[in-house]
C-alpha cells in the first residue's frame, strides 16, 4: 500500500514539473496552470480519489511556506507600512469574514451566522504565492508589493482564528465576542513569543556552534517546524510564531551564514518551496471530484449559484475595503497625509484585484469534522467545502490571469521616491570599488610596486570607478549599465566556453576529477554572479 502511494506521489511530482514548464512557455503564472492541471488530470479514466488531510497541510505545508516567506521579506519596508499591512492583513480578514457570514444567510437555507463565521473564516485570506508569482517580473510599486508581502504574513492567522471560534461555536452552541477578542490577543501575542523565543535560541545554535553548511541548512528547514508545532501545542498562533522567528532569524542571517551557507541554503529553500507549492496547488485541482461528489441534498445547480454570488461579493467587497483601509486614515490623520504621498486610485485597485485565495482556504475547508460530537453530521459541511473551491478557482484563475492584463492597462506609477535598482546597484559597486582601492593603497603598496599581479587588481578597480563617476559626471547612466550588460554578456559567453574545454579534458582522463569539480564550481559561483549581476 505505502508503495502504491509514494508511487502516485511520485507521479504527480512528474506532472507537475511538466505543468510548470508549460506555464513558463505559455508565461501564465504556475499556481494558475496547476489548478488547471489537477483539474484535468482528475477527470482522466480510472484517476484515483484524492482525500487531502487538512492535518498534512497544516503541519507539513503550511510552516516552511510561512517561514520562507517571512525569510525573504524586509523587516525595514514591512515596518514603514505596517499601518496598511495590518489593516489589510487583520481588519479586512474580519471584514470580509463578517460580509461572507451575512451573505450567506441572506442566500443559503438554513444557514446560521455562525456557519457563516466559519465560511468567512475560510474564504478570507489571500494566497501570497499566487499573488507574488502573477506579480512576478510585473511593475508593481514597491508600496503595494510590500503592503501584499506583509499582509499575507498575518492574513492567515487572523483567518484561522475565525475559524476557530466559528468552530467551536457550532460544536458547543455558545460564542462570547469579548471571550474571543481576549483569546485572539493571548495566542497572538504568544505565539509571536514562542516564535522569537526558538528563533533565539536558533540563532545562538547557528552563530557559536553549528560553523558547517552542512548543518546549517537542516537547522533553517527545521526552524519552521519547530516554531509552529512549539506553539500550537500550547494552543497558540503557530502562524505568527513561524513569521515572527522567521522574521528575526532573516534580520540576523549575515551573523551565521557564510558565502557558500547562503548559497546552498538560498537553492534548497527554492527547491522546497516550489516542490510544496506546486504540489498543493496541483491537490486543488485533483479534490474537485471528490468534493462535487460530496454535494448530497444540494444541487449542481444551487451550489454553483451560491458559489457564483458569493465568489463575486469576495472580490468586490476586498476591494471596496481596501480603498477604505488606505484612505480613510488619511482623511483622518492630518500627519498621515503629510507623511505619505496619496497612493492614487490605481495602486488600490490592483491591490483589491491580486485577493487569490490557495492553500490556507482549501486546508481550512477540509479540516472541518465530518461530524457533531453528538454524531450527527456536520451541517452544510459539503455546500461550505464547494463554495470554498470555487472562490479558489474564480479568484486564482481569473483574477490571476487578469491582473497582468490590468497592470499593464493602469500603468500604475511609482508613488514614492525609490532609486531604480539598476542606479541602486551602480552606487553600492562604486562605493565598494572605492573602499576596495582605498584598501589596497594602505595596506598593500610595496606589493603592488613589487607584483604586476596585484597592482593590475587596483587598476580592475580604478578603472570601474573612472567609468561609473564619468557616466555619472556625463548623465548618462543607461549607456553604462547598456556597457555593463555587454560585458556580463560576454563573460557569461566565456563561461560557456570554459565549460566546453573543461568537458574535453575530462574525457581525456589527464586530470583528477577532484580538479575537475573544483574547477567546475568555480564556474558555477562565477555563472551565479554575473546571472545575478
């Protein structure tokens, strides 16, 4: 049996390599193939049923995609806009939560409003991998990137923490608004504690004691776990403890990790996170079956309307309140407008339409009981479980095939003062290049006098920034970075050729092939340098 699983596991991996290069070639942003994939791929003769264990995705999913999210953000820009940040990633999850509970009232029968909580509670954080791989190589200002960054860190505590209540509201029949708020604000603020409690203690592990990368890596892919499971067993938020390590052991990172750490790091997150990704999202697909089967005592007909009014009242009512979260301060805080430059009706707009729902909605469906602890079925819990997946597919796929289109269209322009990154890197490598022959001059000159070698690596240098400080002096800076590309070009052609010789010698056999590896990671460190240049 275990065979036959890690088998079809296996399989599905296949596909799934084969779904995302296919959206590379037909340049539609991978989650949105994979859905479309698994939904294909579910409806293929003699495809076996697919159950996804909410537990699965929660424990196992959900924490290394939080704690590399939290890994790659800026503490300093998610600070700056922490009031839009927590609007959205708070205020809108319990916006939209109440709005759905409503609604579905309104239209459902026999829906009560705590059902409608728990619906809410599910269908109200967007997904920030859908989002960030639709924004992906889209001109975004960098004010609206940071704002869906942030929230999407929060978003996903606040959204289980309706659910939960909602839950347990159903179950026991009682619910107490001012029992949940202080509940809501002790497992929040714990479980930020645990989090930075274990990242603190990580973080003395990695920086005195664990030198190697070969532990080093397994420590942060561990970390996540840890966190999360630490403070769920103490009934805490283990999301906000995954995002508040995360965030921490990100700001300490150059303490602990050296040059080839960080590299052998940065590719095995990347390999994770697309594996993960990938794979949940391609289960969304495949659970469509299962869930249209679960349907008794509704029709396709009435689910799919249900799911159709209230699939539109989730995207218009994100958007509305996103236009309220960022002007409505401003309207009330004279300092607020004088702090901040008005955002524009534009950026607002594309934030409201990048709402895509994903993997914390679908989990939080599925971990819904199957039963009342007096035995009875859980009511509406295939209706919730329907309406759930088509919000996912409605706001993935034609939000997310849209919003390049609208990004385009609006033309949505910087708002606040923001050096290129071109210009950006320029300035960083002239100051270094400065330090650099500064460097050399004090400490190394009878050398360079004595060594043709060495003094040729000061001219590297010298050279470098007479170019910049001319291009600069002359205002034209896009000739130098037009003369840097055809460099990196170059180089990366001479790479290329390098490897070619290299193979030949190896198959002459004259060489070690130790030698030979060394000389190939030479080239690969010297590829990802000017790849990244």
């Amino acid at each position: 049996m275990l065979e036959h699983q890690l088998l079809l596991v296996i399989v599905l991996f296949f596909l799934m390599a084969l779904l995302y290069l296919f959206s590379q070639r037909l340049k539609i942003s991978y989650p949105i193939f994979l859905v479309i994939g698994g939904l294909g791929i579910s409806f293929l003769p003699h495809m076996p049923r697919f159950n996804v264990n909410p537990d699965l995705v929660f424990t196992i999913f959900l924490p290394p995609l939080l704690f590399e999210a939290a890994w790659l953000s800026s503490w300093r820009e998610l600070w700056q806009w922490r009031r839009p940040i927590l609007l959205l990633g708070f205020g809108l999850v319990l916006a939209t939560s109440a709005a759905t509970a409503y609604f579905s009232v309104m239209i459902i029968p026999g829906f009560t409003l705590a059902m409608g909580f728990l619906l809410g509670g599910i269908i109200s954080p967007p997904d920030a991998v859908a989002a960030t791989s639709v924004l992906k190589g889209m001109h975004v200002p960098r004010r609206g990137l940071t704002t869906l960054e942030g929230e999407s860190l929060v978003n996903d505590a606040a959204s289980l923490t309706v659910f939960r209540f909602a839950l347990a509201a159903i179950i026991t029949g009682k619910f107490v608004v001012h029992d949940a708020l202080v509940a809501f604000s002790i497992l929040s603020v714990m479980g930020v504690a645990v989090g930075l409690a274990i990242a603190h203690v990580l973080y003395l592990i990695l920086k005195y004691w664990a030198k190697d990368s070969s532990i080093t890596t397994p420590m942060t892919l561990i970390a996540p776990y840890l966190m999360y499971m630490g403070a769920e067993a103490m009934e805490w938020s283990g999301v906000l403890a995954v995002v508040s390590g995360g965030l921490f052991l990100s700001s300490r990172a150059p303490d602990f990790l050296r040059y080839n750490t960080r590299i052998q790091t940065h590719e095995v997150w990347s390999t994770l996170s697309f594996l993960l990704n990938g794979f949940v999202f391609i289960l969304i697909g495949l659970e469509l079956p299962v869930i249209i089967n679960s349907l008794e005592g509704y029709s396709i007909k009435d689910a799919i309307s249900y799911a159709a009014l209230i699939s539109v009242m989730v995207i218009v009512i994100r958007i509305v309140l996103v236009y309220l979260a960022v002007y409505i301060p401003r309207w009330t805080s004279r300092k607020i407008r004088e702090r901040e430059k008005r955002p524009g009706i534009k950026l607002p707009f594309i934030i409201g339409w990048a709402g895509m729902r994903g993997v914390v909605s679908l989990a939080s469906a599925l971990a819904i009981p199957l039963t009342l602890p007096s035995g009875a079925g859980f009511p509406h819990r295939n209706i919730i479980l329907f309406i759930t997946f088509a919000v996912i597919l409605a706001t993935l796929v034609f939000q997310g095939l849209t919003l390049p289109l609208f990004i385009k269209w609006l033309d949505v322009k910087e708002i606040d003062e923001h050096i290129p990154e071109g210009e950006q890197i320029e300035s960083i490598r002239l100051e270094l290049a400065k330090q650099v022959v500064t460097y050399l001059d004090a400490n190394y000159a009878y050398e360079m006098e004595q060594y043709e070698s060495i003094s040729r690596l000061r001219e590297q240098f010298t050279r470098s920034i007479a170019a910049t400080e001319n291009a600069v002096r002359a205002g034209d800076r896009k000739q130098l970075l037009t003369v840097r590309g055809l460099i990196t070009k170059i180089s990366l052609e001479l790479i290329t050729l390098r490897r070619e010789q290299l193979q030949r010698i190896r198959l002459e056999q004259r060489y070690d092939e130790k030698v030979i590896r060394v000389l190939e990671t030479n080239l690969d460190l010297e590829e990802a340098r000017l790849s990244k240049a």
